[in-house]
C-alpha cells in the first residue's frame, strides 16, 4: 500500500469514529392477524379486481382503507358492501388534482394520514402491435405508468411532509418479464424500473417502495368472473391466481415485517414468464 493510500485509510477511520451511530428500533412480533393495525391505506383501482381484494385483505389485517377510482356508484357500491372503509372519486390521470386529492382522502380518517399507497388502477391492451391504435397505446401507457408515477408523486409528498414512515406497493405484471411488443407490456417495464428508482430516491425518508407482479389473475380484467373456472391450461401452474392469494401476499409487502424488501418485485406468476412448458 502506497503512502497516499495509508493516509486515505487513516483519514477514513478517524472520519468513521467521528460518526454518530444510528440507532434502529428492534424489529417486535406481531400479531400476524393484525399486522397492519394503525395504518391508513390509500388504494388506487380499488372498486374491483386485485385492488378490491387488498382492500378486503388489508382491512381485516387492521389497517384503516381507503378506496379510488372514477365512479361513485362503483366505490359507493363497494363501500356500502364491505364495511368499515371509506372511497374517494380520483382520476390518476387529473395530475394538477392529485394532491387535493391526497389531502381529502387523509382527512377521511381522525388519522389524517396515508402510511400505505396502492398503485392498483391499470389497464390492459385489446390488440396487438399491429392493429394497435395511438389512442389505445396513450391510455395504456397514461393510466399505468403515469398515473402510477404522479400518484407516487402526491402521497410521498404527503409521506414527507408528515415524517411518516409508509409504504408504496406498485402493481405491475409478468409481462415485465417479457419482450415488450405491446404499450401494456411497455408500461410494466416501465413500472418495474419507475420501482427501483423510487425505492432509491424515498427509503432515505423511511418510505419502503416495493412492487408485486401477478401472472394472469382471475378478474374482471381478464373476462373472469366469480363463480368461472379459474382452469388456464396455458399457465405453468394450470390455473389462474385468484385476487385474494396476490392480496395476502401484497399485506406482508405494506406490513413492517416487509420493511427489509426494498425496491424488489415479488413475481406471483404461476410460473408465467418463467418456465417452459416445452420441456
């Protein structure tokens, strides 16, 4: 080692000395029924689908939840069914609204705070590359990975703001594993990477930012209904993912115990994407 590197070292270790140690609370067990108690959940997308059944699921993990969308009777709907959750009328797509929005949502609950945001509100594409058109390919890319970004934007302001140590979750899909020939396939590549930079830019703040990623699930989305077959020959696993099964995962992502995942995405495919039936 050359002198100049000796000195480098020696400069290092008086700096490190210097240094403050941070202290860390000792992660505590937890109620695993309830392991979202004292929490505000703000969920877009969530009158139906995967959003509606983490609605479901977070609520009876204890946390206080908040459904959007854009129709009233739908969330109303929703609401008047399960229970014990509040709904606010919100387009992702109204940017210049977002934090009003955001600050109405929080004022739903004696809490007046959003720990837990939901990216849910997305769309899938009808054609493919050939036949698709510009409008198709705007509000697919507009919906899920602008709408995911802004609405990011809006509540980690709030999060900040508030000193509050929350979660984002983004819905993303195996397509983000695939070629992308179509905008959906494009936006979830989109969202994959939007995740690990969010991640990198909010956890100095405590803001944990993770995605979850679901091959074909059984939803409205995708022509399913309750009481259908979820049968899909084509998947690895032979079957569809039922909502509920995504939506237990994603309260373990949001709940404390998650706080060591960060900016990953936890892949739910069913082997979609991921094994060759060829074989």
């Amino acid at each position: 080692m050359g002198i100049k590197n000796k000195i480098k070292s020696v400069i290092r270790s008086i700096i490190d000395m210097t240094k403050e140690e941070k202290l860390y609370p000792v992660p505590q067990p937890m109620n695993a029924q309830k392991v979202l108690e004292g929490k505000v959940a703000l969920i877009t997308g969530g009158s139906g689908g995967i959003g509606l059944a983490m609605a479901k699921a977070f609520r009876d993990s204890g946390c206080k939840v908040i459904i959007a969308g854009t129709s009233e009777a739908k969330l109303q709907n929703c609401s008047e069914k399960m229970g014990g959750i509040q709904h606010i009328v919100l387009n992702v797509l109204d940017v210049a609204s977002l934090s009003e929005k955001v600050k109405e949502a929080a004022a739903l609950y004696p809490e007046n705070r959003i720990d837990i945001l939901v990216n849910s509100a997305g769309v899938v594409a009808h054609h493919s590359f050939a036949s698709m058109t510009e409008e198709e390919y705007d509000s697919i890319m507009d919906i899920n990975a602008k709408g995911t970004f802004f609405m990011s934007q809006a509540v980690s302001k709030h999060m900040i703001e508030k000193n509050i140590k929350g979660h984002i979750l983004n819905v993303t899909s195996s397509s983000a594993l695939r070629p992308a020939w179509t905008p959906y396939q494009m936006s979830k590549w989109a969202v994959r990477g939007f995740t690990m930079g969010l991640a990198d830019f909010l956890l100095p703040y405590g803001i944990v930012v993770n995605a979850i990623a679901p091959g074909p699930v059984a939803t409205p989305m995708l022509g399913k209904n309750e009481g259908d077959t979820i049968s899909n020959p084509k998947q690895p696993s032979g079957r569809y993912a039922m909502p509920s099964e995504i939506a237990a995962q994603a309260v373990f992502m949001v709940s404390d115990l998650g706080n060591l995942i960060v900016g990953d995405t936890i892949y739910m495919t069913g082997g979609s994407g991921v094994i060759d039936l060829k074989h």
